[in-house]
C-alpha cells in the first residue's frame, strides 16, 4: 500500500506501521483533522470525510471524559462483523495527532493494532521537527492549504 504524505517525515513510521498492524486504512491527522498522511484511501472526499469524524469523535469524547472529571480517553475502537477502527491521539513535536486505523478482523486484531500503534507513536515522536512550535490550524490562507495537501495527498 501507498502511502501518500503531506510532511516526509511522517512516511517511514506509517509505512511500517500499515505492514506490521495489517491496517487497511489510516488517517493521521491534528485534532482539527488537517490530514498529515493517509494510507488506503483512493479518493480525496474519502479523506476529508474521516477525518472531520475522527476528528469530531475524539472531540466529542475528550469533553465527554472533561465532563466526567477524567483525563481524555487514551483510545477507542469499535468492531463490526469484519472490520474493525481504532482511533487515537499521540504526541510529537509537532504537537498532538490523532490516527484513525481501520482494520479488516480476518486479517488483524485490536491486539496487534494496538501493539504497533505505540510502536508508531514512538517512530513518529522520533521522526517529527523538533522545532516546538505545531502549525497554525486555521490559517488565514487555510483554503488554499487544504488544496495544496490534498493535491499532495493525491499526487495532481
């Protein structure tokens, strides 16, 4: 599988990760659901749709666990009768992230997706500029970046 990234250096972690876990689709993303790399997804409305609902989810259930007087869920999964998503946040030095991780249950498990997920966000906070400052979210210029990532993404 290809993986398509917006920031090189995001490649090499996903890439392993997709091979070790058996993932069929991964988004990763900031929280605000800028995508950084996918791998799985052909088309671009696909992308954009995942990742404003994994987005809003992880939203939804860190005020949920706020409300609750609780730190933020560490993770979620659900499983259907043959694929399952796992969602979860992770820090680096661009900031924090969230990967959005389908799998398909006759090829992988919760298990070894979970297992190489904290693999992942090792290579990942290893990988990442060290520069300490994450990118504005909502540039004024956000359209035209949303454009340039998607072309990326998607090699127009």
């Amino acid at each position: 599988m290809t993986i398509r990234a917006v920031e090189a250096w995001t490649v090499a972690p996903l890439t392993a990760y997709v091979h070790e876990a058996g993932a069929r689709l991964v988004l990763l993303m900031t929280p605000a659901g800028q995508v950084l790399a996918q791998s799985g997804f052909a088309r671009a409305v696909d992308v954009m749709s995942a990742a404003a609902l994994g987005s809003a989810i992880m939203a939804s259930t860190t005020e949920l666990a706020r409300q609750l007087g609780q730190p933020p869920f560490a993770a979620l999964n659900h499983q259907g009768d043959r694929h399952g998503i796992f969602l979860s946040g992770l820090i680096t030095g661009r900031g924090p992230l969230v990967a959005l991780v389908v799998y398909d249950l006759d090829v992988s498990s919760l298990g070894l997706v979970q297992l190489f997920f904290e693999q992942l966000a090792g290579e990942l906070r290893d990988a990442s500029p060290k520069d300490g400052a994450p990118k504005q979210v909502l540039a004024a210029d956000f359209e035209r970046d949303l454009g340039n990532s998607l072309n990326a993404l998607f090699g127009r």
